[in-house]
C-alpha cells in the first residue's frame, strides 16, 4: 500500500511557476514509477509527467514539455513537478501517482495503482 500527499497547488498567474510535490508512504518507494496526471473541468484525466526510480524513463505530455519538470528524491521518497511559463490552460487539479508497472506503460495507459487527493492549480490570464 501506498499513500501519496500532494502539496503546493494555487493560483498563478500566466507566464508564472509553481512546484508540486508528493510525499510517498512506501518503504520500496524506489521501485515505483512515479508520475504527476491532471483533470482539467469538463476534461478526461490525461498524464502530464512520469518517471521510472532512476530517471532514465521519463515521458512529458507534448503541451507541456520544455516548461515542467519533473524529479524524485527517493531518499526523502518524494516526487516533485517544476511547472514554468504556466498557462491558462494548465488549470486543472494535478495527481500524484505511484505505478507497479514501467512508466511507459503507466504514461501510455493513463494508469496507475496509487493516487494522491489532488491539489487544484489555477492559472490566470
């Protein structure tokens, strides 16, 4: 069992940055593919960014690659998403998520095992 907390969500305005992070529950967090997924109103949810432990997989949605980040400490069993240049319609409530499988299958399949509640981020224009 994993539980994820995800912090550091808000409002923003356009061309603005924000940092997600998640804090895993897990005693083999660096087993876990480690993922960030969005739910924008209205919208089905579609993955934004995921990782394998190492960093040697790591999948971006096409709209935001070049302006988010995305990293983990396994040490602190943490994962994070650096959000830069955020636009309007980045506006969504962002998951974190934990995946038993490889992270291209957790990115292509829009799936994962574990989620995080959720943190709304609002982008203004």
């Amino acid at each position: 069992q994993v539980h994820l907390v995800e912090s550091g969500g808000g409002w923003v305005q356009a061309g603005g940055s924000l940092t997600l992070s998640c804090a895993a529950s897990a005693r083999t967090f660096s087993l876990y593919a480690m993922g960030w997924f969005r739910q924008a109103p209205g919208k089905e949810r579609e993955p934004v960014a995921v990782r394998n432990w190492s960093g040697s997989s790591t999948y971006y949605a096409d709209s935001v690659k070049g302006r988010f980040t995305i990293s983990r400490d396994n040490a602190k069993n943490s994962v994070y998403l650096q959000m830069n240049s955020l636009k309007p319609d980045d506006t969504a409530v962002y998951y974190c998520a934990a995946g038993g499988s490889t992270a291209q299958r957790m990115f292509s399949m829009n799936r994962a095992e574990y989620w995080g509640q959720g943190t709304q981020v609002t982008v203004s224009s």
